[in-house]
C-alpha cells in the first residue's frame, strides 16, 4: 500500500493559504513576463479571486501578450498600453481565442481603458466547430445515457467530440441500412427492438470502412466500444428488455500508451504545495491522496460519502465504474485525514462536495494549478496519479498479478497492463540481468 514515501505534515509549516498562492503566481508570473500598465494594474486587483480562476486569468493575460508578441515580433518589454490599443488587433485576438467569464471582463477592461469601446461577446468566444458539424442527438434514451456520462464525471468536451459522434454514426447507419428503420427519424429510432445480429453487422460495417482506409483501427475500436458500452448502460437503465452485448467482443488495437510518471521527489513538492497554500488542506490532501495511494478515478472521488469510510476497520468502500463495487484498506496518512474530516458530520453527506460535476471541475482546477507550482511538466490530468498508483506497486515483489488487478479494480488483466509503465533506466536493469 506504500509504493511511495508520504510527506508527513510539517507541523512548522505556516500555510499560506489562496492569497499566499496568488501573490506567488503574480511575482513568478506576471512580473518580467507583462509590462503594459493596464494588464498589470489589472491582475494586481484581482489577486483576490480563487486562486484557480485567478491562475486562468493570468495564463490568459500571458497568451494575449504571446498575440502581440508573433504579431508585431516585439519582445514582451516592448508590448504596452500603446501597442494594446490598437484595435484591429485586439479585436483579432478575440475573435481566435476563447476565454471564461473571467477572462472576458478583463478583455472588457482593456478595451474600455485604452480604446473606449465596448466588444460584442454576444456569440460564445469559445463556439466549437465540431459542435457545429455534428449532428444534434435528441433521442430520449441515448440523452437519458450522456447524462449519466456528465454525472459520473466525463468532460461534457469529450462527450460532444467522441461519444456523440458514435451514436451518430451508429444511428445514421441503422437508419440507412434496415427497412424498420427507415421511415423513423434518428432522433425517433425505436432502439428496444436492436438484437445482438444488428450490434454484430454495425461491427462489420466498421471493420469495412478500416479496410477501406476511411477510419484507422483505433477509430473503429472506440467507436465499437462507445456502442457496446451505451447499448449495455441502456439496458441497465430499462430501455432495453435483454442485453446484447453479453456476448459481443469488442475490436482489439494495441491501447498501450506509455506514461512519464512523477518521481518521489516530485509528488512529495505536489502535496508540499498543498500544504502550504490551499484554504483546505486536509480535504485536498485527502482527495488527490486517494487518487494515489488507493488510484481512484476522479469521479469516484467525487462520489464517496462519509458512510463508506470506516475509521475502525480502516477501509473505504469505492464505487467505480459500471457500480461496480470494492472495499479497500485506508493507507495510515488518508486515515488521519479521514479521521479529521468525519468528526460531526452526517453520514450520507459527501466528502468533497454535495455536486459531483463541481467537484470533479473543481478538482481537475486544482490539480492543474499544483501541479504547475510544483514544477511538473506531464501532459494530462489527474488520472495520471491513477496510472502511478498501479505502476509503483507493480514492482513490488509481494504484489502478485491477482492482487494487482483487485487493487486497480480491473476485471481483466490487459486492462491492469495499460497502467504499468517502466521507463528506459528500469528496462536497461531488467535487461542486464538476463544472463
């Protein structure tokens, strides 16, 4: 359960807290990277805002000055209230760039400021073409399932631009290949009467157009598997009376991607970070602490309630994916914490939020903004701690495969293998010890 040194609470450690953090961001990254006085006097005054949002807005500010800077080739000393001012520009920049609420009003200042005018923000900045180029899908059952995608913590990004465009296809292509569905609108198709004979032709018709060149294996694998995964949530939810995708396999394609994983040092300067500047440090500690010690997915984080921890006998009951449930061991740091977080609460209250989607929105903020200040450079979200959870303990020699697979909660090992990752030092090893 130790696959890496926890960095006990340094009780001499005086947090800082949300305003230390801004003052930190506002010194290491807005002074000698911004010069014009406005942006400056800008993000001076908001560094009263969540230190999250207050890391956007700057992040937003550095990529309106990297605009000005490729536009006019002027080194960013150069870049300042004059050179803002122009309003073509200006104008260009918003128009290819997509900024929050938060982010706007600062643009709505600049442009009251230095040009005295008003932007028309009435059309979303951040319009997606994809959205635009996607058929609309309005079907009851298949709605009733995204919406149980977006509450168990997929990004809304993903269900539009992966998810939907399956159904998509997969509706367009009932719709154009059977005569019982012909005279049905796709939105209106009657998906109770799909036997397991259509998913097996749908699979075909995949398998055909990879062999054609129009979509590469991963596409079609994906795809396939987004139908197999919605037609058996389907019948999970009562819109289909049998499911029939029991006995359908899916289209196997190499899914391994190989993983750079923090070190000790680096995940000790990660809850370090933590420690020293969040406005909640136990919970936080707590949340991204069962993310690696025990690689919890970040909706299942979102998910536990006070019930499912056990002080006395030091576990934690997990619901993951499919509902699927498992009781696992509390590692002694998450237990302090627990311990701490439990006293006077109800037992049916959940730990890190009453709404999962905002604690899920708020968590991936959260780790994104650690885990710049504790210097790290790995693409991706906090599902990575997931894959370092699985990694470290895999080499432990006491870990066989079984218990490996329990504790990633994997009901087949290849899914377990996806998750463990050795780099070209650790591989050199092993090989040198063949004899």
């Amino acid at each position: 359960m130790y696959a890496f040194r926890w960095p006990e609470g340094n009780k001499s450690i005086v947090s800082l807290g949300s305003h230390g953090l801004n003052e930190w961001l506002y010194k290491t990254q807005v002074q000698n990277r911004i010069f014009a006085p406005t942006v400056l006097d800008y993000l001076n005054k908001k560094k009263s805002l969540k230190s999250t949002s207050y890391f956007s807005l700057i992040q937003y500010a550095l990529e309106l000055i990297d605009f000005y800077k490729t536009r006019y080739e002027l080194d960013a000393r150069f870049i300042q209230d004059k050179e803002l001012a122009n309003k073509d520009a200006l104008i260009n920049f918003i128009e290819h760039s997509s900024c929050d609420l938060i982010q706007r009003n600062m643009l709505l200042a600049i442009g009251r400021k230095l040009i005295s005018i008003e932007f028309d923000f009435k059309k979303p900045i951040n319009d997606s073409s994809t959205e635009k180029r996607m058929q609309d899908i309005n079907h009851p059952a298949i709605t009733t399932h995204i919406k149980e995608l977006l509450r168990s913590g997929v990004k809304e990004k993903t269900v539009n631009s992966k998810y939907k465009m399956s159904y998509s296809l997969f509706l367009n292509w009932l719709n154009k290949t059977y005569v019982q569905f012909q005279n049905t609108s796709c939105n209106e198709l009657p998906l109770s009467i799909l036997t397991e004979e259509h998913l097996l032709e749908f699979k075909q018709y995949l398998l055909r157009l990879e062999k054609k060149g129009v979509y590469i294996k991963q596409t079609v694998s994906n795809c396939f598997y987004d139908i197999r995964f919605l037609l058996a949530n389907l019948y999970k939810m009562g819109w289909l009376a049998k499911d029939i995708t029991l006995d359908v396999t899916g289209i196997p394609y190499e899914r391994y991607y190989y993983h750079e994983l923090p070190t000790d040092d680096e995940l000790r300067r990660f809850f370090h970070t933590i420690q020293v500047y969040s406005d909640h440090p136990i919970l936080e500690l707590a949340a991204f602490g069962l993310m690696l010690c025990l690689g919890l997915r970040i909706h299942e984080v979102a998910n536990i309630r006070y019930k499912d921890v056990n002080i006395e006998n030091r576990t934690l009951s997990v619901f993951g994916k499919n509902e699927k449930s498992a009781i696992l061991p509390l590692p002694d740091p998450l237990l302090k914490y627990f311990q701490q977080l439990i006293a006077n609460k109800g037992q049916d209250i959940h730990v890190f939020g009453d709404n999962n989607q905002s604690t899920i929105r708020s968590l991936r903020a959260l780790y994104k903004l650690y885990s710049f200040v504790a210097g790290w450079n790995y693409p991706g979200g906090p599902h990575l701690l997931r894959h370092t959870f699985i990694s470290r303990i895999s080499e432990h020699s006491d870990c066989p495969p079984q218990l490996l697979m329990y504790l990633a909660r994997h009901d087949r090992p290849e899914n377990t293998a996806q998750y463990v990752h050795r780099n070209h030092k650790q591989l050199q090893i092993a090989i040198n010890k063949i004899k």
